[in-house]
C-alpha cells in the first residue's frame, strides 16, 4: 500500500490540506487587507501537518530512507518543475522575469536563504520559500532518523522538541527582543521548521493522550485559539509560539474530535481540494502577484490560477507521482530499491 493510500485512512488529513490552502486564497486574494495574515495562517496549518506525517511515516513506520526521499522527489518535484519553468518562459521579458538566479534556487530549494541574502524579493516564486523549509526539514528529519535508528520513538521526539524549542526560541527572541524584520526571522528555516519540528515531537510523544475523552473539545479549542493567536497577535511569543504549540496540538488529534472532524475537514469537496492542494497553492502565486499589481482584478486572478492549477494536478501531479510510484515498487518487488534506514 502507498504513503497515499494508507494517509486516506485519516480524512480529515486531506481536508486539513484544503482548509490551508483555502485560507492562503483567501488572504492573497483580498483577506489580508482586513485581516492581515491569513495566508501566512494557510502555511501554518500546511506546516503543523506535514510534521505529524513525516513523524509518522520516518518513526513509526520506519519507511527506508531510500523510499522516503523518492516519495518525497515524486510528491513534490514534477509539479514544481513545471510550474516554474513556464512561468520562467511566460514572464522572462516582464519585470517579473525570476531570472537564473531565481530558477535555480526554486529547483534546489535554497530560495528562501537566497531572497534574505540578496534582499531582494522574486515575486511570482516567493511562494516556494514554504517548500524550501518542508524540504530542508525532511532533510533534518531523514538524518535523525538514520542516526536514531533503533532509539526508542521517546528518545527521538526530546531530540526534535529539542530542535524545535531551539528554532523556536530563536525566532521570538530575534523578533520580540531584537525586532528584526518579520520576514528576515521568519523565513530561513533554522526558525520556520519549528512549527513541523514541534508537530513531530507532539505525534511522538502524546500518543498515548490521544484517546483521551478531552479532546473531543480541546482540539476544536486548539484549533480556534490557535488561528487567532496567529491572526490577532502582535507578539513573536503569541502569534509564532503559542501559536505552534496549539495547532500541533490540533492536528495531532484531530481524528478524536470527531464531530468537529467531520464538520470542517471530511467533506468530500474539502478533501478534493485538499489533494488539489499542492498545485494550486503553486499555480495561484503568480496571478496573485499579477493582482497585486494592478494588471487583473482579484475574480479574474483567482478563477486563472484555478483553471491552471486543475491541469497541473490532473496531468502533471497526480499522473506523474503515480508512475513514479508505481516504478518503485515494481524495483522493490525486484529487489532492486535502495534500502537505506
């Protein structure tokens, strides 16, 4: 069975993906001009939810390292391959061209320490910094599961509550303290990777909590106070810690709120945009750039990214990931699958 298939026993886990990804919508295509924030809130959740996950599937079930990266490169990597070569191609005589410097840093997901570096932003691609951050935190993930490997699952969530506390701890102090530029703290990944640091730590660690009677109502509670600490916070302690803390909390649990579960994430068209999730959150970056502008009203905008990003996932995301997958197994079934972890 695939990392898909078995994911699907969780619901609410795809329709996790499309509240996130509605609420990134909502806040580049007019959101954030009430209600500043919101999109950056659609990332959180998209980050709390990729830590449960990679926990799950490097610690619980020992996926080998060799399986883990290949899912990984065909999850993520065709889609993206696409998405900014023709963007490239579309806006290279505009004052949006990217450039080399902002293809190859997309394609090598350095692009996050590339922008903070240069100080210099690369619109229709600023989107991907969130991706650089996942990657380079299943990078860290992958290692400690290598290093880790036979140590007890305990052990391992106080290594990475460890790791998150610190990135934690350096984000607020940088921002609260030191009041560095919001962007300059909160996008190089020694900071961003708190939030699926932390997830990760929670899946390992309060498991055995999950079943308590509790979090029928302390996960909604979770949920909401976690959205607001994000979106009414003026505070690195409020709206990056507390705000961690409790949507880790939130997703780590979720299958046990099950009214609140099947309220707002089981839906079969939540969950439908939940797995559309990754190619619109792609495809909608340009065209909101392109509103922003000036140059389309927010509507046309929308309804652009969205007629691109339906293509992208039926014929380029989900075809391709399937073919991939489906070459690794049958290298596995022949014995020929690294199988390194």
């Amino acid at each position: 069975m695939s990392e898909t298939e078995k994911q699907a026993r969780i619901p609410a886990l795809d329709g996790w993906r499309g509240v996130a990804v509605l609420l990134v919508l909502m806040g580049h295509f007019g959101g954030d001009r009430h209600l500043p924030h919101l999109g950056s809130a659609g990332v959180d959740l998209f980050f709390v939810l990729s830590g449960r996950l990679m926990a799950d599937i490097l610690f619980v079930r020992r996926m080998p390292l060799g399986t883990f990266f290949f899912r990984r490169f065909s999850r993520v990597y065709p889609a993206l391959f696409v998405f900014v070569l023709v963007n490239a191609a579309i806006f290279s005589l505009t004052p949006l061209a990217p450039g080399a410097v902002g293809v190859i840093s997309a394609l090598s997901f350095t692009l996050n320490y590339v922008i903070i570096e240069s100080r210099s932003f690369i619109p229709i691609f600023d989107h991907i910094w969130s991706l650089c951050v996942e990657e380079h935190s299943y990078v860290l993930l992958g290692l400690l599961a290598l290093l880790l490997r036979g140590a007890a699952n305990r052990f391992i969530g106080f290594i990475s509550l460890a790791l998150g506390a610190a990135a934690l701890a350096y984000g607020i102090l940088q921002y609260d303290v030191y009041g560095e530029n919001p962007f300059i703290v909160f996008w190089p990944t020694h900071a961003a990777a708190a939030p699926i640091l932390i997830s990760a730590t929670f899946f390992l660690l309060i498991g055995r909590y999950r079943d308590w009677p509790a979090m029928e109502w302390l996960v909604p509670l979770a949920f909401f106070c976690g959205l607001t600490a994000r979106l009414a916070g003026d505070a690195a302690w409020l709206f990056f810690g507390v705000k961690t803390l409790l949507l880790a909390i939130a997703v780590n649990a979720i299958e046990r709120a099950t009214y609140f579960s099947r309220m707002l994430f089981e839906g079969s068209i939540i969950r439908q945009i939940g797995r559309m999730s990754f190619s619109i959150y792609l495809w909608q970056q340009p065209f909101y750039i392109l509103a922003q502008q000036g140059w389309l009203p927010l509507p046309a905008a929308l309804a652009l990214g969205l007629s691109l990003a339906v293509p992208s996932y039926y014929l380029v995301e989900r075809p391709t990931r399937a073919g991939l997958n489906a070459w690794l197994d049958r290298g596995k079934r022949q014995g020929v699958l690294l199988k390194v972890g």
